[in-house]
C-alpha cells in the first residue's frame, strides 16, 4: 500500500513508499505447460525490502510458538521441612530453618522458570507490510511459481510429487491453497520436503523459511495483470545434492569432505629437484641458458655476438 506524503500538514514527515516495476513470472499448469505470463502486483511483490521490519515480526512469530509451560517449584511448595533441623545455638553450625532451603539438596529453586506467556504485540500493519517484504524479496530472486489449479481427483502422493518434479521445484517448497483444497493439502502432506499453509494463515516466516513459493490463480495475493511477451524473472539453478558425512564425523572432517582434492603432481624424468626449492637461485650455480634466460637475452643472437667480437680480433691481429 503506498502511502503519499503531502507537502504540508502534520504527516509532511512521513516518505512516500517507493514501489519498484512489477515481476513477471510464467503461468503453468501441474504438468509444466506454460500458459502465458503474468505480472504481480506490485504492492504485494514489488515493496522494498525493510530487514529490521523482517527481524522485529519474524522475532514476534517465533516467540507466539513458545508454549511457555517450564515450571519449577519453590522452597513453599516442596514437600517437607516445616520443622528447624535442630536447634538456633550451641552447635557450632549456621542457623537454619528448614532442610528446603535451596541451598540443601532436594530444596526449592531459587529465582526458577515460572509458567508464562512469551507473546509481542505487533501492530497489523507492521505483519501486513513484513508478508510483503519477504514476498518482494522471493519474487525478485526469482523464487515465485505460479500454476493454473491442482488438479488431484483423490489425494494421492504420487501425483504431488510428479507434479513438483514437473515444475523443476528444488529445496523446500512451500504451497499456498485455499480452505477448502483438502485434497491438495493430503497430497503434499507426506512430502517430508513440501510445506501447505492457507492463504489467510499465510506468514513473513513461512515465506523466508522456503526456498520456492507456489501460488496459484485462488491463492495469488494482490490484483495480477496478464503481462503479454514480457520476460519472466529467471529462476535459480537447483542446487546439487551433496553426499551425507559419514555417522560420527566432526565438522572439521565434514567440511573436508566438502572441499574437492588438490591436483597430485605425477613423478617425471624432467623434473629438476633444484629448481623446486623456494628461494631465491644461487647465480654461480646456475646454467648458461638461464643465465641468458634471466638477461632476456637469445641465445642464438647471443652466439652470433660472440662470433663477430672473435673476427674483430683476429683482424686487429693481422693489422
């Protein structure tokens, strides 16, 4: 939603939001037929991207999931310890009143987790504006996939998965239905890598938890526009699957796994052992040809120079 900031008044403080060109992405069907292109809204896929806006929302959705039930008693509720252990004087030890103090074993716990509700209040509009933040963020990546309708007749795996497998949807895919899309949601339900959420539940942090998001035409946020020969936005490469670490390993053998081996230099009749020494070379010990190798020098060029310097003195000789 764009807000127009007048040039007088007591809102002339606030800016006006910026909205960026609309993403054009490619209608298919399950079966991977585009359909045509369509252009998103822009005030949903189109906002500039606030990260301490993500932060603050996200931040509040994951505390509203703590249950909050951790609970431990104090030295009033644990059982026994009415009586003085023994007497105020003449023992020598510290004085004390009951054995569940905490300081004794099997004692209450002092300043412990009491039951409690760990829930932010944030403003509706801050929610709205984080969902299209994260929303602009995976359509500009490219990671916004639009089908025409799932079409399962029964709820089935088999056809989910083959209808995933179609649109080329790698990592965690996350899909949007509607209410009443039941069968849909039994369909995906088994994919261990596949997420559903309704669009009126949909969140900022299931959008950046997933690496791809799946509309379709019922569930697409915001007011689209058919695009024509527009460009679609290009989609991530899938990424390739490494292999699993072996049970036991160490994060420092994990990452070794991952880095690929270093080129092994193969024995050779050729190879000079003194010329693999770092360091700087000894200039008595080295060869005529590097010698002239190091001046910049021809050898050949350098050979026909000492012939004529040898002519030269042969003719001063007879003369």
């Amino acid at each position: 939603m764009s807000v127009v900031a007048p040039e007088t008044g007591q809102y002339a403080g606030r800016r006006e939001l910026r909205l960026g060109d609309a993403v054009v992405v490619e209608r298919r069907n399950p079966g991977a037929d585009v359909l045509g292109r369509v252009a998103l809204d822009r005030e949903w896929f189109s906002v500039p991207v606030n990260v301490p806006l993500l932060h603050q929302v996200v931040t509040a959705q994951l505390a509203a999931r703590r249950a909050g039930t951790q609970s431990t008693r104090t030295r009033a509720e644990v059982r026994g310890g009415s009586s003085k252990p023994y007497r105020q004087k003449g023992t020598g030890n510290a004085r004390q009143g009951s054995i569940r103090a905490p300081h004794y074993a099997g004692g209450g716990v002092a300043l412990g987790p009491k039951p409690r509700s760990y829930a932010q209040k944030t403003p509706q509009k801050m929610i709205r504006q984080a969902l299209r933040c994260a929303l602009s963020d995976r359509a500009r990546s490219g990671r916004v996939v639009l089908v025409d309708a799932w079409s399962f007749e029964v709820p089935r795996t088999r056809d989910a998965a083959a209808a995933l497998s179609a649109l080329d949807l790698a990592g965690h895919v996350l899909v949007v239905l509607g209410r009443e899309e039941e069968v849909a949601a039994r369909s995906f339900a088994n994919l261990p890598h596949v997420a559903t959420v309704p669009l009126d539940q949909l969140t900022a942090y299931d959008v950046l938890s997933a690496d791809m998001v799946v509309f379709h035409d019922g569930t697409l946020p915001g007011e689209s526009a058919d695009a024509g020969d527009a460009e679609p936005v290009a989609r991530p490469h899938a990424p390739a699957p490494r292999p699993a670490p072996a049970a036991g390993s160490s994060r420092r053998l994990r990452a070794a796994a991952e880095v690929e081996p270093a080129e092994v230099i193969e024995d050779d009749d050729t190879f000079d052992e003194d010329r693999a020494v770092d360091g700087p070379v000894d200039d008595a010990g080295a060869d005529e040809s590097d010698a002239e190798a190091v001046a910049g020098e021809d050898p050949a060029s350098a050979e026909a120079a000492d012939e004529d310097e040898a002519a030269d003195e042969d003719e001063d000789e007879e003369a």
